[in-house]
C-alpha cells in the first residue's frame, strides 16, 4: 500500500513493520522515523490507529487468560532455541516408544 505521496520512508516499510513499532520492539530511531511518517501520512495513521484498537481490545478481552505451562515452556524452548541460533524444527519432535508401537 502506498498513499502515492513521497515520504522518506516509504509507506510498504511502515507497514511491513507496523507491528514492531506497535510492540515497541525496534530500535528508537526508527521510532521516530515511523512517527514522522505518521504526521505526514493520514492512510498510514489510520491503520495504526486500527491495529491499536485492534490489539487494545484484544488485550482487554483476552488479557486475563492464563496461558498453559506447557505452551509457555514449548515456546520459550523455542525462544531459547533462535536466540542461539539453533535450527528450530518446523513442527515439535515427539519420541514414540517404537516397541509400544510395534506391540500393536
């Protein structure tokens, strides 16, 4: 998406890393370029203005769950696993007792 006006950082790059900049979890000078790119650009603002809502009511609604102890453990396992730069599999990797199953 673009809105067709000239902006240093150009609107397919906010986008992309909307998110990030929602999150806070990019670095402050790109922070600040994000933010200049929302003065200057009124459709840009607006699905940031979106996806706020968005996340907002997703927190207010969803925020008081419990999250599991195995699914937490399972993803910070994977967490761990990237910020090593291990390969992470694709799927999890379940050992299956092959006598049990050969019992069968």
């Amino acid at each position: 998406m673009s809105c067709g006006e000239p902006h240093e950082t150009d609107c397919s790059e906010v986008l992309d890393h909307l998110y990030e900049f929602l999150d806070h979890e990019m670095p402050d000078n790109d922070c600040t370029k994000f933010e200049v790119h929302f003065e200057e650009c009124s459709p840009c603002l607006e699905k940031y203005g979106l996806e706020q809502a968005v996340k907002k009511l997703v927190k207010r609604c969803c925020g008081s769950d419990d999250v599991p102890a195995d699914l937490r453990s399972k993803v910070m396992g994977r967490i761990d696993l990237i910020r090593s730069g291990q390969t992470v599999p694709d799927q999890d990797i379940t050992v299956t007792d092959r006598s049990a199953a050969a019992k069968e």
